[in-house]
C-alpha cells in the first residue's frame, strides 16, 4: 500500500532498493522478483504471473492519485507537464540537475561500458579485421552500411539488445572501421568495403576519374602533414599504415580548436588545411586511430601501460 506522506514514501524505497542490491539476487533464467523462482518470459525479467500483478497494481495505484491528463508525472506534483512532456519545467529541472552530478555521470559511462562489452562479445569480442580484442580499441560497424537502427553510441547499443543482437554488424576496431569508412578497404587485411567512401558527396558532380585525382591529391596532402609531425607513423604503438592514421592534440583541447575553425566541435575535415597554412605549430602529433580514440575516452592509451 503506497505511503501518504511523501517523505516517507522515499525513505521505504530507498531501503528496499538498497535490502534489494544486497541481496543480489538476480539469476539467469529466474523471474527478477525477490521470492519469485518462475522463469521469465521470453525477453522480459519477470514472469506472467508477477508482470500481470504489478501491471494491475499500477492500474490501481494510478487511480488512487486521480491525477488529470495532462499533469506532471511526478509523484508529488501537481503542476502543468510541458507540452508533449510528462514532466512539468520545475521537476524536469530537478532531474537535469541530478543527471549533470559527478555521481551521475560516472554511473552512466559504467553502465555504457558494460553495455559495450556485453554488445562487443555478442558479435566475436574481437577485430574481424586485425583480431585487436582490447576493449578500448572496439567498435561496432554496420556491414556494408547496414542502415537498420540508430548510427553509434549507446543508442545503437540498446537498438541492438532490444532486436535480439541482428545480422549486419560486426566488430572492428577504430584504426579498420576509419580505414574502411574513408578509403574503402583496410590495409591490414583483404576486407573491403564496395559502398559509398570518404566525405558526404557535394552537389557538383565528379566523374569518377576526377573523384580518383581528388582522392589522391588529398592522402599526398595528409602524408606532408605526417611527415612535417615525425612522419607517418603512430607515437604511440608504431602504426605505419596512413589509412589508419590521424593528427591528435597534445594538450587534448581537440574540440575547442575544431570549434573555433568550423563552429562544431566534432568537425575535423579543415585541420590538416589549417596546420599547413600556419606552418605546422607544436602541439600536435600523429597517432593511429586506435590510440587517438583511447586517449580522447579515457584519458590513457593502455599501450603507454605496456
């Protein structure tokens, strides 16, 4: 029965969310219902019996607040929500503020990592490129620009547990998906990719003999670069294969730079451009994409550990 006073209502969750995590009870193939030992439905935590009495449950619970349509979902409020919103602009302020703690954020990153992991193994738990399995380096790539599902990051993560883990992914590591993506085969194995490469094409039209001149003229272009930085060959691990190979900033202020050159801090394609033209200034270096990805996510490449 729901407590009428809100402050120990809060109190009674919290001491059953924390007797719950004790207890650890979690076991694969049983329903996530402490004293419960059914086993679950097919995709689901919990049984029939217990979805139907919680579902019911909430029905009833639902009624007793006799809350208008329209109104915040928040347990204790009664104001307004924002339009096409459950929460009204008081409490969604709240949240946001909880979400932005330190706290928050490093349980968000735990819960991604594992997530990852959890994606990663599911499909190999290795590069089926370079077979690189250091979970740092690893990526998801969508075979042969496999369209279903959100592009990257946790999104495309929870799309691809909630399907059931489908064909058309594949593990890659950072230095082989950039290869593929931007050069359309990778030089460490014979895997190719025959769809679309490089940049997003711009409305004047390139015959394919101009788009092979631009190409070229463009790796020359990066190769200066690298060599004006110690030459083209990973820092780091001693990567020497241009495809997989990328400047990095030092002092890791990479997206303030980007930002102030193109106004988006992912944007990179004007940096070898802009090194050039003001004589290749310190403060850069050339890393593998392997390493560059590692440093920039998680402050540390493991190949310095080793």
């Amino acid at each position: 029965m729901p407590y009428k006073d809100p402050e120990v209502r809060r109190q009674k969750h919290k001491q059953y969310a924390k007797a719950y995590a004790q207890r650890q009870k979690v076991v694969s193939g049983v329903c996530s219902v402490p004293g419960c030992k059914n086993v679950p439905s097919e995709g689901r935590k919990m049984c029939e019996s217990c979805r139907a009495y919680h579902y019911e449950y909430k029905k009833k619970y639902r009624e007793k607040r006799n809350k208008p349509k329209g109104t915040c979902s928040n347990t204790d409020c009664m104001n307004p929500a924002r339009p096409g919103f459950k929460l009204c602009e008081r409490c969604n302020e709240g949240a946001k503020a909880i979400g932005k703690t330190a706290e928050a954020r490093q349980k968000r990153r735990e819960w991604n990592r594992l997530l990852k992991n959890e994606i990663v193994q599911a499909y190999g738990g290795r590069c089926e490129c370079c077979g690189e399995d250091h979970p740092h380096f690893l990526s998801i790539d969508h075979v042969e620009g496999y369209t279903e599902g959100p592009r990257k990051g946790f999104a495309l993560y929870c799309w691809i547990k909630r399907n059931n883990y489908p064909d058309g992914f594949r593990v890659l590591c950072m230095s082989c998906n950039s290869a593929l993506g931007h050069h359309g085969y990778c030089p460490h194995s014979n895997l190719i990719y025959t769809g679309k490469i490089g940049r997003p094409e711009t409305k004047r039209l390139f015959t394919e003999e101009q788009k092979r001149k631009k190409r070229e003229y463009w790796i020359n272009y990066k190769l200066r670069v690298f060599e004006a930085y110690g030459g083209a060959k990973c820092a780091c691990c001693g990567e020497d294969n241009h495809e997989c190979l990328s400047i990095d900033h030092v002092e890791e202020n990479g997206a303030q730079h980007r930002k102030e050159l193109t106004g988006n801090p992912r944007d990179g394609r004007n940096i070898l451009v802009w090194l050039k033209r003001n004589n290749f200034p310190p403060g850069f270096q050339v890393l593998c994409m392997n390493c560059n990805f590692a440093k920039g996510h998680f402050g540390r490449c493991p190949h310095e550990d080793e």
